[in-house]
C-alpha cells in the first residue's frame, strides 16, 4: 500500500508545494493460524482474578513459524501473570521476558508471546495471563 499526500498554497511567495510518500507493507498470509479466547469467569467484583486463555491451532497442512501472539489487559483491569502453558513438540515459548514482553505487575498493556521453532500441522496448546480486577 502506498499513501502519497500532495500540498500546494499558493498565496505564497514563491508557491509552497511539497510531496509526502508513505509505504506499508502488509503481508496477509492464508488462515493457517485459529486462535480462541476464553475467560474462567463471566463476572468478577473488584480484586477477584480472572484467567484468560488463548488456544492455538495450526489448521493448515505446513508448519508454522515466526509465531508470535499478542493480547492486552482488558479494560478495567491490571495484569497479573502470564504462562506458555505446554508447547508442543517443535515449539518453544518465552515469558515475561524477551522475546515476550508483558506490563509490570500491577500494569496494563500489551502482553506478547514470542515462539521459536515450528508450529507442526495439526498441532495446538495455549497461552494464559491473569489480570485482578479493578478496585
């Protein structure tokens, strides 16, 4: 995708005319990768943990690799701990340290979960994090 922005005024002396170029490039690949969330609670009063799971499959025919997952503390909350769970053979996971990163105790934020290694087809195992709700 490429965005060009023109401007031109032209009450000024000389005219003032300049060009900006942007390029982004997205790559969108096949719907190799499901992901499914889920909480263990549909209600939580304030200080109560809530544990939130994120189950991933590879549904294609071809290993899967530079796997990276991202989630964040939801809306009212702050983060509490975050865990790769078991991944399975081929796969390895990181976290709350590089290459994953997830807010300070007490946080909020982004929390990613960097995989090396192949995701074989088929395969599948899940990530989790706890946030505390808000007082």
């Amino acid at each position: 995708v490429t965005v060009t922005a023109s401007f031109t005024y032209t009450n000024a002396s000389p005219a003032l005319v300049t060009t900006h170029t942007r390029t982004d490039t997205t790559t969108v690949g096949d719907a190799a990768l499901r992901l499914q969330k889920a909480v263990d609670k549909a209600q939580a009063l304030p200080g109560e943990v809530l544990t939130y799971t994120i189950t991933y499959t590879n549904t294609s025919s071809k290993p899967l690799t530079s796997l990276v997952i991202t989630d964040a503390t939801p809306v009212f909350s702050t983060f509490d701990t975050a865990s790769c769970g078991t991944p399975p053979t081929g796969l390895t996971c990181t976290t709350p340290a590089a290459p994953t990163t997830a807010p300070p105790l007490g946080g909020t934020g982004p929390i990613i979960w960097g995989f090396t290694g192949s995701l074989l087809p088929g395969a599948s195992s899940s990530v989790a994090f706890t946030v505390r709700v808000d007082s």
